[in-house]
C-alpha cells in the first residue's frame, strides 16, 4: 500500500476496487496503520465479520480489534439475544470509553455487521458511570456489588459457568463480566479484597491469580429506578393505556427482568445512542454491507408490520406491543445523513471506473480454484496444482498456499512434495511469506475462505485446493465429568437401590444427633413406610433406579428378599461375564489377512475429507486401521452421536480394505440411509478404481441381479444397502469389511446371519447411541471400542431458545429457514395432538408444506415421508419425537419442540441433534405451555442443558442420562428383566465388576470384594447450608466425597473446596477424615469404627484379623488401654473430649492396625501417639 496514504476529509466517499475477499483483511490490517482514531468496519453479516477478525490477527498480531456483532434473534422477536453476544458487545462499548480506545500509536478497529450497526443502544454516558474496578488489596462495599450486579444485568445462580452470572458464597463472590475470558473469584476478608483470581467455568478450579478486574454491565439495559419509571412512561406513552395481562410492563414495573425486554431498550433511555457517538473515526463499508443494509431495512419494515398487523385467535399467545422502527433502528434516511458527517471507504471485489482523487484500484481479483481438476477422474488433484503454481511462477508472480490450521498446512506440504513439488515449504507467520524466495511456495496458517490475486502475488486457500472445509473451533476440551455429577444429584422422591437394602424412594437429607454431634444423612422410605438413614459418607452404597423407577416395587427393610434377587441377579451377570470374555479369547485365536493403507493414494483420499478431523475421530480412525493391520478379525463399535464423524471411520476402513483387494458391505436400516451413504462414497471415492453399488428396495430387476453377480464375480468392491444384502441370495467373492450402521435397529436373526459372513471378516458396528460410561469401563478389553465424544464443526452451538407458545414466533422460525433454504422440524409431544397442529401450521405459515410422521403409521409409508423430506418436498416435518437417529438432513436447521417440559432431557438433546449439521447456523425452539408454571426440576432440566451444550458437554450429558436410563439393546433383550430388578447403576456396576473378576481369573488374580465400612467418629459430619447454600450443589459434592478412594484425591477435593466456597468449616474437615478412615478400615478389615470421648469401638470384618499374633502383640504393649472383648470388638480407651485430639488418635490407631494387618508396620507402636 502507497506509504503516502491519506484519508480523505469527513463527508468523502471513496470507492477501493478490485478488493477480493481474503485480501479485503490484508487491506484493513494496512490502512489500521495509517489511523490516528478509532476506524469503523462494517460487514455484512457475523460469519464475515468473525472471519475478518480471525484473518486481520495474523496479517497484524498487535492490532487492536474489537468486535460488535448484531442480537441473534430477529426484529420484533419474543427471545433476548444470547448471553454471549451481549457479553461481547458491553466488552466492547465499555473498551470504547476508554483512553486507550483512542491511543495515536495504536488505534482500535471495531468489526461490525450492517445488522448491528442499525441498532440504537445504551448512552456512552451510562456505560461510563455503570463501570466499577475491582482492586486487589483495597476495600469495597459488598452491598455495593451485589446492588451493581443486580441493576446491571447480572443472573444470580449457585454455580457461574456463563457471561452474565454470579453467585455470592459468605465471603466469596464469583461473577462472570463482560470482556473476560473466564469468570472470575473474589476473595474479600471484611471489605478488604483479599484475594482475586480467575476460575474454570467447568472445573471451578483457578486458573490464575489477577490484580485487577473492570466490571461492566452485563446487560444492555440497566434496571435502576430511572430506567424503570423511564420505560414505564415511555411505555404508556406509547401504546396507551395497559393491558392488566402484560407481562412485560407488570415485570419491569416490579424491578424484574423480563425475557426479551431488549425490545423495548430505547424506552429505557431519555436518549438512546448510536454506535457513532462511540467512534469519531473513518468508516470503512465491507463488499456486500451496503446490500445487507438495504435487506435489513426491509426486514425491520416487514416484522414491523407483521407484529402490528398480528390478529390471532390462538389463546396461547400474549400481549406484543411493538415499537415503531424508527424508535428502535436506525432508518434509511438517517443512515445516509451520518454517513455524509465521516469520512467513508467502500470495499468492491470488482472493478469499477475511479469517481473521484480518493478513490483506488487494486486489480485484486479472486483466485480460479480446482474444482474442475477435483472432478476429473483422468486428472491427480495434486498433479494440476503444481502445474498451475509452476505457470504462475514463471509468469513473475510469487505464490502463498494458505492453511487453516498447523496440521493442514503440514500435511499439504507432504502431499505436495510427494506430487514432486520442489521449493514447497512450511511457514510460521505471514510476514514470512514476504521475504521468501520467489522460486519456492511458502505455506502458512491463514484461515482464508477463498485465495486471491494481486499484481506479482498469488494466495490459494486450502478450500481453493480441497474444496470447502468446516473448521472445528477450538473448544474447552477439559472434563466436565465433575459438573455433571454435580448437576444431576437426586431429587426428592427419586427411586434408588441401597446395596444391602434395595430398593427404596429418596426422601430427602436430614441433619440428625449421632452420637451426640449433628450428622447428615439421607432419608429412604421403603415398604410399610419404614426408614433408613444414611450417613452421607456411605452415599457410594447407593445407586439410582433408572428412568422406570416410579414403577418399581420397594422393598421391605429386614426382609430377604433383596438379597435373594441381587445373588441372583449377580450370578446371571457373572456366567454372562464369562461368555463375554470366551468369545474375546476365541477372537484372538482367528487369523484374517492384514490390511493395510497405500502409501500416498490414502493421504490424498483422507485429505478430501471436507472436514478437521476431531481428537477422538482421529484415535477412532488410527485404532481401526491398527485392528486391520494386525491379522485378526475386528469386531470394532464406534460410538458417537449423528454429525459426530463416524462415517469417516467407515470410508477410511472401506478405503483400506477396497484398495486391498477385498470387498466392502455396509449394512443400514433404511433406504434413505443407504442412498445417503451411498452419495456420500461415491463422492469421496470418484476417480478412484473403486466400483461401488447399491443394493435396497429402490434397487430392482435386472439392476439388483446386476450388483448380486458383481458381489459373486467380485466385480462391486463396495456395496451399500439395507437388509436386503443379508438375504441368502447375495453372495461375496472376498468379504473383507462388514460396516454395520445403526446395529440397534436390526433383529436377532438379521443379526445372526451377519456373524454368519465368514470367520475371517472384519467388522465395524457404527451407533449413535451414546453408551453409559460405567458399562463402556465393563467392556473395556471384551469388546474393541471407539467413543467419539469431542463435537466437530460446531456440532453443540445451536442458538436455543426457551419461551412461551407464541404463533408469530413459530412462524418466524419457519419462513427464516425456508427463505434460506432449508427445513424444519415441529416436534410434537403426542400423537392426539398432531392433526391439531397441522392445521395450525396451516394456518401459520400456508406458503410451506408439511409433512406427517408417527409411530402409528405403517413403516413404507413412514419411510416415504422421510424420504420425501429428505428430497425436499417438504418444507416442515411434523413428527412425533421418532425422528429417525440416524438420519442425516443437513438442510433441516430449525427444529421446534412442541411443549418441551413433557420431554427428558436426553429426549431433548436427542432431538436437538437432528440440525445443525453444516456451515449454517441452526435453531432450536423449545415452547412452553403459557398458563402453566414450570416446575422447578423442569426448569432445571431445561437450564442444564443449555450450559452444559455451551461447554461442550452435550454428549457426557447423554451418556450419564443413559446410566440412569439403562443400555437399550447393547448386551442384548434377556439383560432388561435382571436391569428391572437392581436398577440401571447397580447393574452396570455388578456387570463392571463381573467382568473384571471374569479376567482377574483368566490372570490368576483374585478379584477383590467389594463392601463399606461404618464409621461414627462423634463429630459434626456435613456441609453446612451458609458454606454451600443450593442443595443439589451440596448433593452432588457428597456424591463425589463417598468416591473417593485415595488420600491425594482427597487432598485436592480439599484444595477445590476451599478455591470455590472459602475456608473448610469444622463440620466439612471431620466429613473429609470420615472418607479417609474408610479407606483405612477396608485396608484394615475393619467393618465398623465407633469413636468418641472416651475412646473407640473396633468391629472386625467378619470378627477376623489378618495377623492375630500382631495384633496380640500390639494389645499387650497398650498398657492396658486396649482390650479384646469375647465378642472379638477392640476397645480402646483414652480420653478424647476434645475433638481435634480425638480425630489425630484415631488415625494413628487405624494407621497402626493397617500396617499390623499387612505385616509391614512395625507392631511396637508407642501408645503416646495415640
């Protein structure tokens, strides 16, 4: 760019042409360095604005970006904007007023969409006065805070994992503010700030100490009495009287926030603002924004007049009074008034003759990509891409392939070279693809959409080569096991199973006197009303029913008939332990050729696919071709949720066996299945000598004989098809791959002729089932398993809104996908109610149509539907919740749930994977009844997972959903009946452990048994309510305190108690010594341990000691003070009224025992130390 830039004066439009995409950021990263002010970007939606921001950071890493995408929902819209989007838009206001905003020497480049800009939003004025910094090492008014928190947006919650929320523990608050990464603690003694740190939103663990923190609002709409009485005479003002049935205005008018209200924000201000009386400098227009602009006009306009125009006679719906757009938006004619107060620079990917001194050519055009060269089956890819940078080479022009990720740019250099590219190499920064050599191609991370040329530089992107690629964000990968345990702790009324007593209904905890000292404990009802109390260190004896526990039959304490069904039970699970672990061995002994992949031609056919692979998928893919190469048969499951990348697994395994010499069947359940797999391996396979085929209803006459006679003649290298493969007529010359998709829907004798295939068949078994985490550590070792459980793409970021039943939204929702071509699906809780509905939807949105879909309906005429909508003859699928799992409609983005709080929240998040499966955004609309308050555990289940999909944890969620619910058909029908009589957890605990003595046998080793000792220390054992307040927190953190096993694990529970929730009380100390003298117990033998003033009780297991002469020994030297008494209980007698020096005693006593018991300690102990 010309170093002699000059920007033109304020009221100047100036045309940059010829300015592609890709080096439109290039461009903004330079004319930046020539700003003396804040410079305004706008683009025309948030894709390309996210993109610019990600591209402008590797052209110029010290920039100062900041982005201000537009609301998430539509004009007139019921729903708030996400919590996120508001968060990053305060970010940036309150970034805006600051000095540094302004700094000569680095100037701010604020990114925003054509949608965001038209916005009216709060008073720079009120930003500035909302801001508080929060100092470590000085003082401030916690009252103050919480005022601030409240009044500025901020959700009170017990545990913060999203922008926007706190929560205030005694001493401790957390709070997530805009602008920050993570959330953040505050440590205050007094009003002193004691300490100050940032946590993990999902381990609450620190991440690292800080000294300073700016809170802003969290909201766009601060709620204090001005705003208040401002919004309450605006609002009459404008719409007259009110209703008595508004509940917009009752909330507001009450101080509430109500869900939406950022619809009416401009009744909140005297005088509303602009993203102009933020930025005084240049504006620079993006290509495209000034089309975008002139699209939203018209949006606003025509939702403007739909909601004033709404007259419904559905009596779901409540009161929508809009404000009139110019109130809310910026119009036409005052956009083009600011525009003439600034100095203007519009973008133009084309050329265009130059108007005026200011403006400029760039002769930058977009590069030709490869798409003609990918779809030759006479050319190599790789071949064509050589001798097209070998031509633009010698033509004077320098070359840059730019990668997405580190990964890709290596493996492009690798493909490249082999293909016999000379001078291709990998860079570390753009600045260096400036100074290579001209002669060589450098390659760098650049995430390009589409390459560019310029005068002497070519830049292709890795789309232009590959075709298009999803890139996988990077997400937190860390574990959210811990903050499920704690989300689902049990409610009350819950069925659950007690190891020694079983099944029984949760009543709820209660403090009770043991032993003088409070102790918590829960309270299960069992038949006759009777009641047992259990403390909560012994909650690991307890397991949940599973999902048909209000069915059960409780049991009766005392009675034996428990222990009757759990030996039976047990027994069963045992002999089936046994079999499971016969055919694992006879599998090792069965040979089957090798396979392994052509060196070269599978690096080019893995690089097809239009995706990043994820962690998982490439440890799936890596482990299945490891079981191919190793001369056995595989019988892999590949467990994974739809979208998650199974199917690469499968072509990579069909590749490898195909390019082998031996055949490939992939087995499905439907014809809409095996035509989408079908599409889907003649795409990936084209150019390859590979004759794939399809065999399925669809396929008749003289077509199917022509593919059964291939399969013989093994002519067909890889068939496709549904059952109909499995029937006697079809018959392979070299079976070598058998891929089974979806296992779970075929029958047993469909089942038995697939293990009838041939001995030496591979098998790969593909399930979107998600499996219980307890039954996938059962079948470790017995089964070869591959869990894909990391989402790719942006598999869990679909935008989900919770609101009450409302027309004018539902139709919204649908015409928003059909203009942009897609589908939806409607989702209907009960089959009575779909003839209903369809004839609402009818009436809703008459310009689409809908199709029908239930469990009553005949199966090919089900199938016909699906397939129907899958071709696109439908616009809408109304349907009960069988939406088939595995189907695949990547043009179905918006699906609406018909009252959601009549679904589990598995059911919900099942659902919810039906879209947002591509590039496009994808909605999900869960309405509920109006009339009817949702119950707090609805609520609940609702919330859950809305934060647990935000954190990337949807599918963990789905596999502890299904160790309640149980594991479908995976061990097969005969288990439910034994699952009925233990419960789901027990079951998979008992199969565990089965399975693990079934191969500790095999070893030799004896397997352990399982049991739990009692332990009374008469101390206070509980957390108390002012240490963590929510119940099911508390809940949820016994429940992880009763596992565990070691005393580091205890340790760092102590250190994450005291990181989330302060000091540890006295109460939660003796709770922690409890669990570790548990474990000292059962190293010991030791069932039952009764402490108090004046000593302690020891009850040996099974009044057994391992070393009898041992303990003599040690009885002998304690002078006295300990006793075996004929019952064989030790008495131990010492004066311990005081708790701490109790509690230091009877760890030294079973400290000394444990060693007694495994003949390592030294038995002269000195009785001084107890």
């Amino acid at each position: 760019m010309d170093p002699n830039f000059e920007w033109g004066p304020s009221g100047t439009s100036t045309h940059f042409t010829g300015v592609p995409d890709g080096f439109d950021a290039y461009l903004l990263a330079e004319l930046l360095n020539h700003a003396t002010r804040p410079v305004l970007h706008v683009s025309s939606d948030d894709l390309r604005m996210n993109r610019l921001a990600e591209t402008i950071a590797i052209y110029a890493p010290n920039a100062n970006i900041l982005k201000f995408p537009a609301w998430d929902c539509l004009p007139y819209d019921r729903v708030p904007p996400r919590a996120e989007i508001v968060s990053e838009r305060m970010a940036s206001l309150g970034a805006l007023t600051t000095d540094s905003a302004s700094k000569e020497d680095s100037p701010t480049l604020v990114l925003t969409t054509a949608s965001a800009i038209l916005q009216r939003i709060p008073p720079r004025a009120r930003i500035i006065e909302a801001r508080i910094e929060i100092i470590k090492g000085r003082s401030v008014d916690l009252k103050d805070v919480m005022a601030f928190l409240v009044a500025n947006g901020f959700h009170r919650t017990e545990t913060v994992r999203e922008p926007g929320e706190f929560a205030s523990r005694g001493d401790i608050i957390d709070l997530f503010p805009p602008g920050n990464p993570e959330p953040a603690r505050i440590d205050l003694f007094g009003d002193d700030i004691e300490g100050l740190r940032h946590f993990d939103p999902l381990s609450q663990l620190t991440t690292e100490n800080i000294e300073s923190l700016t809170l802003l609002p969290a909201s766009e709409i601060l709620l204090d009495q001005t705003a208040i009485a401002n919004f309450r005479s605006s609002y009459r003002a404008h719409f007259g009287a009110v209703r008595g049935d508004d509940p917009l205005y009752e909330a507001v008018s009450q101080g509430l926030r109500h869900p939406g209200m950022e619809h009416w924000l401009p009744l909140f201000y005297t005088a509303p603002e602009t993203l102009f009386d933020y930025i005084d400098g240049p504006m620079i227009v993006g290509g495209q924004a000034d089309d975008a602009m002139r699209e939203r006009f018209d949006q606003i306009a025509d939702y403007f007049t739909a909601r004033a125009n709404v007259l419904s006679s559905d009596q779901d719906e409540t009161p929508y009074n809009p404000l009139p757009p110019d109130a809310l938006y910026i119009g036409p004619d005052e956009w083009a008034d600011l525009c003439e107060t600034r100095t203007v620079i519009r973008l133009d990917g084309f050329e265009a003759p130059k108007n005026s001194k200011w403006d400029h050519s760039f002769s930058g055009r977009r590069t030709i990509d490869f798409s003609e060269a990918r779809n030759r089956a006479d050319t190599n890819l790789f071949d064509a891409v050589r001798t097209r940078i070998r031509n633009e080479q010698s033509q004077g022009q320098s070359v840059v392939i730019a990668c997405h990720t580190n990964g890709s740019r290596d493996r492009m250099v690798q493909l490249l070279v082999e293909h016999g590219m000379d001078g291709v190499h990998p860079v570390g920064s753009w600045e260096q693809t400036t100074v290579a050599n001209p002669d060589r191609v450098p390659v760098c991370v650049l995430p390009l959409e589409r390459g560019f040329t310029l005068p002497g530089r070519t830049v292709y992107s890795e789309q232009d080569i590959l075709g298009d690629r999803l890139i996988r964000r990077r997400r937190r990968t860390k574990s959210s096991e811990h903050l499920i345990s704690e989300m689902s702790s049990m409610s009350l009324g819950d069925i659950v199973v007690h190891n020694d007593h079983g099944i029984g209904r949760y009543d709820g905890l209660k403090t009770l006197e043991i032993g003088g000292a409070p102790h918590d404990c829960l309270c299960l009802l069992y038949a006759g009303d009777d009641k047992l109390f259990l403390p909560v260190e012994n909650l690991d004896l307890l397991t949940r029913y599973g999902s048909e526990g209000s069915s059960a039959q409780l049991d009766k304490l005392g009675n034996a008939s428990w222990q009757v069904r759990h030996a039976r039970v047990k027994n069963r699970i045992t002999e089936m332990a046994g079999k499971l672990m016969t055919l694992a061995a006879k599998r090792e002994l069965r040979h089957a050729p090798k396979l392994t992949p052509p060196v070269g031609l599978y690096e080019e056919f893995c690089a097809r696919f239009p995706f990043s692979e994820t962690e998982d998928q490439n440890r799936a893919i890596e482990d299945t071709l490891a079981s191919l190469a190793a001369g056995k048969p595989m019988d892999r499951l590949v467990c994974g949720d739809v979208g998650f990348g199974k199917t690469e697994v499968a072509l990579r395994a069909a590749f490898v066996t195909a390019l082998s010499g031996r055949q490939v069947a992939v087995v499905v359940p439907t014809t809409l299945l095996a035509r989408q797999h079908s599409r889907t391996f003649e795409e990936r396979f084209r150019g390859l000598p590979v004759r794939i085929a399809q065999l399925s209803r669809l396929t008749i006459g003289k077509e199917a004989q022509d593919v059964r006679n291939g399969l013989e003649s093994g002519q067909v290298d890889i068939v496709i098809g549904t059952h109909a493969l499995l029937s006697q007529s079809v018959a392979f010359k070299d079976l070598g791959l058998l891929v089974v998709d979806e296992e779970q829907h075929f029958g047993v004798a469909q089942k038995e002729r697939l293990k009838g295939l041939g001995s030496d068949v591979h098998v790969l078994t593909l399930t979107a089932t998600p499996i219980p985490r307890t039954l996938q550590l059962a079948l470790t070792g017995v089964r070869e398993l591959s869990l894909i459980a990391t989402p790719p793409v942006d598999r869990l970021a679909i935008r989900t809104f919770i609101l009450p039943y409302d027309g004018m939204t539902i139709r919204e929702a649908i015409m928003r996908e059909h203009f942009r071509g897609g589908q939806s699906f409607y989702i209907c809780p009960r089959i009575d109610d779909i003839e209903r509905l369809h004839g609402r939807l009818k009436e809703l949105v008459p310009e689409v149509n809908v199709g029908i879909a239930h469990g009553q309906m005949p199966a090919r005429a089900l199938e016909d539907v699906m397939t129907a909508f899958y071709d696109r003859k439908y616009g809408v699928l109304l349907c009960t919740n069988i939406v088939e799992s595995g189907l695949d409609v990547p043009s179905a983005n918006t699906i609406i749930v018909h009252r959601s709080d009549m679904f589990g929240l598995s059911q919900l998040y099942q659902l919810r994977g039906r879209v947002g499966r591509s590039k496009t955004r994808a909605y999900a609309y869960l309405t509920l009844p109006n009339e009817q308050l949702l119950s707090e555990t609805a609520r609940q289940r609702l919330d859950v997972m809305q934060t647990l999909d935000t954190l990337g944890a949807g599918f963990s969620l789905a596999s502890h959903d299904l160790d309640i619910r149980g594991a479908g058909n995976l061990l097969g029908e005969e288990q439910s009946g034994h699952i009925r009589e233990v419960g789901v957890e027990l079951y998979q605990q008992m199969l565990e452990d089965a399975v693990a003595a079934a191969r500790e046998a095999g070893s030799g080793t004896l397997p352990t048994d399982e049991w739990t000792p009692v332990i009374s220390i008469g101390a206070p054992i509980l957390i108390p309510d002012h240490y963590v307040s929510d119940l099911s927190v508390r809940l949820g953190l016994y429940r992880r305190i009763a596992s565990l096993v070691n005393p580091e694990e205890i340790d760092l529970f102590a250190v994450e108690l005291v990181d989330r929730f302060g000091p540890i009380p006295n109460e939660v100390e003796n709770l922690l010594e409890a669990i570790a003298l548990k474990r000292l117990c059962r190293d010991t033998g030791v069932a039952k341990l009764d402490a108090g003033p004046k000593g302690a009780v020891v009850t040996f297991r099974d009044n057994d000691f391992s070393n009898p002469a041992g303990l003599v020994a040690f009885i002998s030297e304690q002078g006295g003070a300990v006793k075996l008494r004929p019952d064989h209980k030790l008495v131990y007698r010492r004066d311990w009224s005081d708790e701490q020096i109790r509690s230091v005693g009877i760890r030294n006593l079973m400290r000394n025992l444990a060693a007694i018991a495994a003949e390592t300690g030294n038995t002269k102990t000195n009785a001084d130390t107890l």
